[in-house]
C-alpha cells in the first residue's frame, strides 16, 4: 500500500469544519465558504472563534462580540457551547442584527464575576455610544425584619436560557442600542452574593436607562428561574410579583 493512498485514506477521515460566511463578514473574509481540516469532531465555541480570528479583517469585530455562530439551524448562545462537526460540519458566520449585540448566559453555582461582566459590557463602547447603565442584584441580609439564611435559585434548563437570550436579543435589536448583557446565577447563594447582572450601551441616557428598566423586570416574570427563600421565620418560595408561599 503506497504512501498517497495512506494518506488519502487519513484525509478522508479527518474531520473538516464547513465555514459559511453571511452579509458583512462575508464582505469583510473575501469569502463565502471556508473548509478547515481539524482533527476532533468536538470543537468548543472559542477554538471557532480563534479560527475566525486568523483573519485580519475579520478579528476585530470578533473582539468585540459581533461575530455570531448558527449550527443545525440554532444561534448558539453559550460561550461555553462544544459543537459536534461530524454530525454536522457546517457552521454559518453571521453578523448581528440591525441594532446592537446581545449576550446572555447563566452561571451555574457561583455569584456574578462582576470585574468580567464590567470588562465585557466596556468591550462594546465605541465612537457613537454616550451611555452605559448597570443593574447588579445582589441577595439580601433581611425581608420586613426577617433574616435570610440563604437564597437558592433553581432553574428549567433549556428555558432558562432561552428566555434570557430572547429579551436580551428584542431589546437590543433598538436601533439606539449599542449592547444589552444579561448575567443571571443560579444555584445556592448568601445574603451579600452578586447573583444577576445587566448592562446596556446606547447612544444616549435615556434610552439605555429606559432599556434597563425593561430588562429587570422582564427577566423577573418571563424567565424558568425560581427562588427560594431561607429565612429564620420559614421557607418560602417566591412566586409571581413577590408573592411569598411558605412551605415550612
């Protein structure tokens, strides 16, 4: 068996990222698809973005959050997202819509890191932004004179973060905006613990502040997250706008 047909037979099974670029990013690779032979079928969110980044034109708006990636036919919301190319090696590069950039994720077990929530949110200033607001919810030491223990959010997978991708996405998509960024935590947490976060860049105060306001409080009734109360007077689930059940 000759050396070529060996190698022949290696190329074949080597898997081959598919990269189909749309609208700017297309303009700006001076391509429309791009095949890349890697040499796993999981490849994580970040090795694609890296990838993309090889590219000189198309490296910064990669820095800055304006590169979106659509695999079997869903946006991938998660920077932590591991995409299996065997079963489907075809990865379309987007752009974000008109308007601005919207990001979204939960973090499991741990409060908000809010040193790279603000370093991320400040990513996205640039020459036509003139407002920034921020809105940190954080858990606390007492309710109407009762002290809390401790608060646990609990959380339906798949909903969770599809509801927090969605209205961060509707309300970015205004045409004043610049970036809307939701972090939520979920899990177990202390009275003190930085447990949801959001940010919006816009051209002006108004309409950021305006956009921060919708965002807390669709957040509070639209997303599969729950929160349980431990208190020194019982356990309480909270339920639609602050109604409290007790259930010990």
């Amino acid at each position: 068996m000759s050396f070529k047909y060996l190698q022949r037979i290696l190329d074949r099974s080597m898997p081959r990222l598919k990269l189909k670029y749309y609208a700017l990013l297309r303009e700006l690779a001076g391509v429309e698809l791009e095949e890349v032979d890697v040499d796993k079928c999981e490849i994580p969110f970040s090795e694609i973005l890296e990838i993309l980044g090889k590219r000189d034109r198309v490296r910064e708006l990669v820095r800055l959050g304006y590169v979106l990636l659509i695999h079997g036919g869903s946006l991938i919301t998660s920077k932590e997202a591991i995409l299996n190319i065997c079963d489907d090696p075809r990865v379309d590069v987007v752009p974000p819509s008109a308007g601005g950039v919207s990001q979204a994720k939960l973090v499991l077990g741990k409060q908000i890191p809010v040193a790279d929530f603000l370093r991320e949110l400040l990513g996205y200033l640039d020459s036509e932004s003139g407002a920034i607001a921020t809105y940190f919810g954080v858990v606390k030491g007492s309710l109407g004179g009762k002290r809390v223990e401790k608060l646990v959010y609990e959380y339906h997978e798949r909903a969770a973060e599809e509801a927090l991708s969605r209205i961060a996405e509707e309300v970015a998509s205004r045409a004043q905006l610049k970036a809307v960024l939701i972090y939520h935590s979920v899990g177990e947490f202390k009275p003190g613990d930085v447990v949801f976060a959001v940010g919006v860049v816009g051209r002006g105060r108004r309409e950021v502040v305006e956009a921060l306001r919708e965002v807390v409080e669709r957040v509070k009734h639209e997303t599969a997250i729950w929160k349980k109360e431990f208190r020194d007077d019982g356990v309480y689930w909270v339920v639609g706008d602050g109604t409290r059940v007790p259930i010990r």
